[in-house]
C-alpha cells in the first residue's frame, strides 16, 4: 500500500494553501481524483507563469519539474488535458509559488 495521498487531497491543500497565504489559487482542469497527474501553473507577480509539475527527478525522488513550454502555455496544457483526461492543472496566483507548490505536492 502507497502512502502516496490522493491528487485530489493535494490539489485541495495547494490551494487552500493559497488562499489562506492571500493569494488566488484556481482549478483549470480538473482530473481523476485519485492518481491524476497534476500540472501547477505557477504565477509569481512581476514573472512569465511557468508550468511545474510532478513527477520523478534525476536522484529517483519524486520532484517538480519545470515543464513550460516554448509555446503559448494555454494551448500545451489544453492539448495535454485532451490527450490525458486525469490530467488536473492548477493556476496558483502567489510569490513564491512554486515554494507552495513544493511544499504541498511533493512526498517528503
């Protein structure tokens, strides 16, 4: 048994997270409650957004990787969710946050 929780349960954490630190956090996709990948679009005020997600980083850890496109990011995201319907993709509104997103939905 993983002690791995829910996509669900850590996309309710990031944004509540969000929220309660004063910044705006968003559903754009939402995607299977229990083992959806998540992609995090993560605004930091002054910055391009970035996409970040989770997944499996070079030590083997699970890690966000920086996956933002040379594209335009809603049309990657779009085509990605088309293509993966468990795929959920969170806008976070916030400084530092892919911090947020770190310290939310990444196993320790």
């Amino acid at each position: 048994m993983s002690g791995r929780l829910p996509s669900g349960i850590l996309v309710s954490a990031l944004l509540r997270r969000v929220n309660d630190a004063g910044g705006f956090g968003a559903v754009m996709a939402k995607g299977d409650a229990q083992g959806g990948a998540i992609l995090v679009i993560a605004v930091d005020k002054g910055a391009l957004p970035r996409l970040l997600e989770r997944g499996i980083g070079p030590d083997g850890k699970t890690a966000l990787i920086d996956s933002t496109p040379a594209e335009d990011l809603d049309s990657y995201w779009r085509r990605r969710c088309a293509r993966d319907p468990d795929l959920w993709v969170i806008e976070v509104d916030i400084a530092a946050a892919e911090r947020f997103a770190a310290e939310t939905i990444l196993d320790d």
